[in-house]
DNA sequence: CTGAAAGGTTGAGTTACTGAAGCAATCGTG
DNA sequence: CACGATTGCTTCAGTAACTCAACCTTTCAG
C-alpha cells in the first residue's frame, strides 16, 4: 500500500514463501492444539495473551487487532466455560478487565507446552542451528508489534 | 499426543513463541492483502492452491486438512465471483476439477507479490542473513509435508 | 446385477468476524 | 458545575468458515 519497493529480491521472495508454508503448518498444529482442549483458536489466543495478567477488552481487541464486538463473543464463550472472568475496573467502571482464571491459565499454559511443532520441523535443526534461528527471529521481531 | 518429550529445551521453547508471533504477523498480512483484494483469507489459499492446475475439490480439502463440505462453499463463492470455474472430470463422473480462472489466477499472483511483510520484518536482516534464514527454513520444511 | 464405497452437495448448527447503533461512565470546556 | 463529546463495551444484523450427518450420483467389486 505504501511505499512500492518493485522488484523485491529473490531471496526474500523465497522466504516470504516459505514462512507462507511454514505459518500453514505452524496455524494448522495451534488449532488441533487448541481443539484437544475444546478451545477454539481464537479462544486460545485471547487466553495466552491474558497470562501476562488481567487487561481491558479493548486491550485485547487491539492487540489482535480486530473489533471489540468480537471479543465481546470470545470472551462470553470462555467466561461460560469458566477460563475468564470479567471483572469492573475500580479505575474507571466503564472498563471491564478480563482475567484468566486458574483453569484457564493451566489450559493455556499446557496448550503452549503441547505444540508439537517443536519437535516436527524444529527437529530437523540441531541445537547450533536452532540458535541461529532464534536470533534471526529475535531480530525480525524486534521492531514489530510486541503481540501474543 | 504420541511421543511425550519431557522436557523441551529452552531454545525450542523460545523458537516456537517467537514463530507464534511472526505466524500472527504473517497472518495478518495475508488477510489484509486478501480483504484489499475483496477476498477471505480462505478464498485466497484456494487459489493459491489452484495456482499448480486444477485439481478435484477432494484434494483441496486434504490439502487444507477440513471438510470437504466446507470446500464447498468456499468454491461456490469464489465461482460466483467469476475467479474459479467447476468442471466434471472426464475420468470420472463424480469428481469436480476445480480450475482458477485468468482473473483468480491474477488476483493470486497479485496478492502473493504484495505481501508486506517481505518488507517489515524481514527487512531487518541483511542479505547475508536472509540467506541463512533461507537455509534453515527449508531444512525445516524438507520434511514437512508439501502444502499450498 | 447388486451392494458397498467414493466424490460432492445440502442442511443444521456453531464460531468468528464486521459494522452500525446503543448505553453507561468519563472527560473537557465554558 | 453542567452539558456535549468521547470512550469502553454490548447488542444486533449479516456474512464467511467450519463441522457433522444425511443424501445423491457415479464407480467398483463380487
């Protein structure tokens, strides 16, 4: 949309395609994960990001930058099945400030240790490499949004 | 669910966040680069996929690991739309070879070359290091299987 | 030829998502 | 301080994606 850089080299085209593969097989294995607990992906999204504590729901829908309407339903979903709560801001009332509750922490917690992604594609890589990787990726995702 | 590996070393662990969060990146792009090109996200994998040849609807469902019916669905709206055409196969009856059109396939190729996010993140790296993580990219994926 | 199996579609039901409208609490300014 | 605008969340359509079960149609096996 902005600035259009034309020719985009060949090498980054390619790992443009292969993260496209990648964040497939990566998406696919995070929705079965996700399933095994009754979790839908999107629930299990909202979870992980509240395991580094309570936040508005505002908060949330920005970060996973989609409408709060949304995360209205989400958060009705977990909160039914007792993995949230919703709780007033005593700061400003109009907040709600949502908190994963214990069973909702351990199911995320146990979801993100499941990701048998690791052991997949990642084993392919010895132990050298796969710091190599890290700090590949610690670089790309230095300057990007701090997310999930 | 098969082989439990206990432990999970450290670098896997952190490996595996930092893909989590580039995934999220990466799929937000794609659906943003999709939505400006009026498609879903799911439309556009099946073109994607439609790139190679056509191909029966079974197949596109075992590719994308969902429902045949769901396929379905997502073909009759991108027929609709003039991007894909159904046909009988010849070989046999029962099967629909589902086959992009010029325009699907534009609209495809289009969209690939947009990808941002060749640009953001990415272009945190210099070549020499896009090159490695090229490299270890696909060693990763070597195994993997051969998906859109 | 007949019954089983395979490829697709249909229909019901859930979730995720958007956008507009609405309500309540808060804030800014005169 | 009061009043209008703004902010946070919910509610209500409406669409797409998805699953599962039931259902044709074509093919295949005996």
């Amino acid at each position: 949309m902005e600035t259009q850089q034309p020719p985009t080299d060949p090498v980054t085209l390619e790992v443009t395609d292969l993260m496209a593969n990648l964040v497939g097989i990566f998406h696919r294995e995070y929705e079965e994960a996700a399933a095994a607990r009754s979790l839908t992906g999107a629930q299990a999204k909202v979870l992980a990001l509240l395991r580094r504590g309570p936040m508005p729901m505002r908060h949330i829908a920005q970060t996973l930058s989609c409408e709060p309407s949304n995360i209205t339903g989400i958060v009705d979903r977990l909160e039914a099945r007792g993995f949230v709560t919703r709780e007033a801001d005593p700061q400003d009332r109009r907040v709600k400030l949502v908190a994963a509750t214990g069973t909702g922490t351990a199911a995320s917690v146990e979801l993100r240790e499941s990701l048998h992604f690791a052991r997949e594609p990642l084993a392919a890589l010895d132990p050298e490499e796969r710091i190599q990787l890290r700090d590949l990726l610690r670089r790309m995702l230095a300057g990007a949004v701090p997310p999930a």
